[in-house]
DNA sequence: TAAGTAAACGAACACTGTTCGCGCCGTGGA
DNA sequence: TCCACGGCGCGAACAGTGTTCGTTTACTTA
C-alpha cells in the first residue's frame, strides 16, 4: 500500500481541516446550545443548528449525548450552576432568611432572564435531577428551614417557590417573544391589549374595564416582587414564633 | 361537452360520501381537537390527526382556521368556559371572599385535570383573550375587589393566582405524563426519584436527604392547597380593614 | 342552464429528532 | 513495522410536523 508522495486531493484534505478541530465533546455541545439560545432562541435550537456551529453534522451529537431532552438537561443544569455560583457561600441567617429567600429568587430571575426563553425549557422539566439544580433546591430547603418552619411547609414552600420562579420567569419570555414574531415591540403589543380591554362591554366586564390600568402596569419587577412578597410572607406565618406575634394560625395542613 | 347518462365511476362515488357529511366547521374542528387531547395527550394532536377524524386532509382545515395556535387558543377557551359555566352565577361576598377565591381555583384545577396536559398549552398563551377566559379574569377580579384590596394588589393578585393555577396543574400532567413515555407508572417513578434524593452524599445535601419524605409526599390536593393558602393569606393581609387588626403592611410596592 | 364562488383536497415544501450503515482514523497488540 | 480493531464522524434516509399552492369539486345565484 505504499504509493509515492502525492499531494493530497482537495476533499481529504478538507476532511482533514474538518477532523483537525475535532473538539466534539459533551461539554463544547452543551455550550453551543446555550450560545444558540442565548443568540436566537429556544425555537432555534435544533440539532442541526447545534451541529452546524460545530461544523459537523447533526447525527455525529449522538456520539455524544443520547437525546435532545438529555442535551436540555445538560443546558439547564448549567445554568442553574451559574445562579449557585454567584456566590457560593451562603450562610443561612435566621434572623434573615426572608430577605435571603427573596435574594435568592431575585437571583435566579436573573440569570433565567439573561438566557432568552429558556425558562420555557425548564418549565417542562419534570423534577430537576442535575447536581447543581439539587445544589439550588438544597440551598433553598436551607434557607427554609433557618428561618424554623415545620418540615412540610418547607417541602411545599420551596416546590412553590420554585414553581413561582420558572413560570413567572417563563410568562415574561413569552411576553417579550411572542409579539416579536409578528414584528411589533412589547409596548404595542401591551398597548393593543390595553385598548381591547379598555374597550371591553362595559356591563358584562366591569371589573376588567375598571382595572385596565392596574393590570397592565409593569411586566417585570415590581410585578414579580408581588408575589414573591405573598409567597414568603405566607410561609412566615408558619415559622417558629419569635419575639411578640404568634405564629399559629388556623389551616390543617403543612403540619410538623 | 354533454355528455350520455353513465353509471357515476366509483371514485366519483365515494367523493360523494365524503362530500356528504360536509359537517366541516370552526365548531366541529375544535370539538374533535379536544377530543383527540382527551384521549391522546396533547403531543398526539396534530392537524392531520384532527383531519383524519374528519374524514378528510390537513388542508381542509385552514379554510376554516388560521393555524394551529389559533386553534388551541379556540380550544382553551372551550375550557375556559366549562370552568365558567359550572357556576353561573357567583355573588362575591366580602365576608367570604378568601374561600371563594379558593373554591373557585379548585375548580380550575379540576377542569383542567379533566384535559390531560392541556395545561401545557394554557402555559403558553401569553395573555389569554378569548370571551369566557376574559370571563373567569372577571370573575376573579370581583372576588378579590370584595375582599376590599387595593387595585394594584387586585390586578397583581389576580395574575399570581391565574399563574399559580396553570403552572401548577401543568407541573401535575407532566409527572403523570413524563413517567408513562417510558413504561412506568406514577408510583414506580417517585419511588425512583425518592431513592435517588436519599441516597445523595449527605456531606453535600444534608437537607435534601433529610427532607426526602416531606419532598416527596403527595402530588396532588394538599400540595396545591398549600400555595394556594399561600396566595390567598398573603392577599389577605392588603384587605380593608376589617374587625381588630390593621391591613397595614411595610410593603410599598401595590399601592392603591 | 351558465357563471361565479367558496370550500375541499392532494401534493409538495421546509423543517424536526433520530437511526442506519459505511468509512475513516488513532491506538494496542503481534 | 504492520495490522486489526473499535469508536467516532457523517451522509442519507425515515417518519413525523405545520403550512401553502394550484387545482378540482360542489353549491348558489342570475
């Protein structure tokens, strides 16, 4: 099989290009999913874009990574490293711990929002199981449980918190991405929605016409801030009474 | 071009039969596409599944609807309206306003429980504006105003709970879904990730490992009740004045 | 009866995630 | 040094998806 120096026929030697930067690994994947999203969306995010960043093709990813749901994992996963990773050591403060769990959401509202719509791919995440999302949750069950509430409100509040955090997060990237598909701004698609509530029958939607005002102010914020106020304010009924008010209160469950 | 009687060829003849039942119709599309979510989950649905219990192509379809989106927003509405039809007529009571907030997010839940994971899809309407979802936002608005809250905490309210009840109910159909793709039941796939929980380093994860049982329990009523009682004590504390104690709250956003 | 119109429809387009099987390539053993 | 092996890369294909095009069909109106 030894022939004499010849040189190289242009497609192997594009092969060669191609196999030289063979950096194909779990790891470059996920990150070019995540740069895709981040650039153009979720929706955008397919295998074969993924592939063509990668300049290969999309069935050479499944070397890799077995599906496209475990490529999302992957992805989410990251990302909830990065809301851990902002600051690493937190010490659970019970003297403080409602202004901790709300920095906590805040920061994980964050980093969502700084990820486009992925909020939506977490939404369909049935029960995170990567080693940093489980980091978050124990740090949330931590912060929950210094400030003394019994063990269900603690389970139950932060699978509420939870829930609060991806579909709040995910309704705002709906909001902002939804009407750039039919090309108009999120200001005149809230204007349009304001003028068609406003412009409601007045007798079969009282209420509606009445609060068009409220309903439509603010999408981010202060909006979020809300019901992040309700959730926790709500599970500081259930904490361990200290100083003068009483912590009892009258519902059956989330008992000890 | 007349032409002698002939004996109609068959496949003329079995156009016929399927012109006959022309029962195509923006009423009769939706009604089958609730169907086919009833039975088959929302993945199966497709315009070519609706089509084909139509006896007849996808392309027929558009001649009486836009797209798919529009479709779902028609079938969300149907939804809507059972949740709205159940009680017609609701007379919000400022004595009891609390419990019938509550009362009627049961009754959401329930309907949607009814449709599978049609859930997911009320996830990703972005603002809902079909008649009777306009309905059960007005319905809602009447509770909390009789409750005496502050617009703003009124227009806030209203969205947290309306998020609350979607997210949650969509996180309910994906536990029961997810686990079924694979072959295995609820229980099977609990007990799995109840396993998993408990068997994390504990040097890592002391509360999750510690709050296995708590975590893990129920996925249904009592859960949802629990965030539920959340929101609506929250909500409480903007109420009117009412008996001994101040609605005072430190709080400045939810201003009137 | 003739014309006009609106619905129905088959085929096609551009996508999607995933699988199959071939061929290249670097490494370990003889 | 040579060779075989095994894993990875990868083009092509499969079965789907939502949607559109151009045509045929059926019904209504003049």
């Amino acid at each position: 099989m030894t022939s004499p120096p010849v040189p190289t026929p242009p497609w192997r030697a594009a092969r060669k290009d191609r196999k030289a930067r063979r950096a194909l690994s779990r790891d470059a994947i996920v990150d070019v999913a995540l740069k895709v999203i981040d650039a153009e969306g979720l929706d955008a995010l397919s295998m074969r874009r993924v592939a063509q960043d990668l300049d290969t093709g999309a069935a050479s990813l499944y070397a890799h990574i077995d599906s496209k749901e475990e490529l999302m994992e992957e992805v989410l996963d990251r990302v909830h490293a990065e809301i851990g990773t902002i600051e690493p050591r937190l010490e659970p403060d019970p003297e403080n711990w409602q202004e901790q769990t709300k920095e906590w959401m805040r920061r994980g509202r964050r980093v969502y929002a700084g990820h486009r719509d992925l909020a939506r791919a977490a939404m369909e995440q049935a029960i995170p199981t990567g080693p940093h999302a489980l980091m978050n949750i124990e740090k949330l069950l931590a912060l929950l449980r210094a400030g003394g509430l019994p063990d269900q409100a603690v389970a139950y509040g932060v699978d509420a918190l939870s829930t609060y955090l991806t579909a709040t997060v995910f309704e705002n990237s709906l909001l902002e991405s939804s009407p750039a598909q039919t090309g108009q701004t999120v200001e005149e698609y809230f204007g349009q929605v304001r003028d068609y509530f406003g412009s409601l029958p007045v007798d079969r939607f009282p209420n509606i016409v009445a609060m068009v005002e409220p309903l439509m102010r603010d999408v981010g914020d202060e909006r979020f801030e809300f019901g992040l106020d309700l959730l926790v304010g709500g599970l500081a009924r259930y904490a361990r009474p200290r100083g003068t008010d009483a912590a009892a209160q009258g519902q059956e469950d989330a008992q000890a």
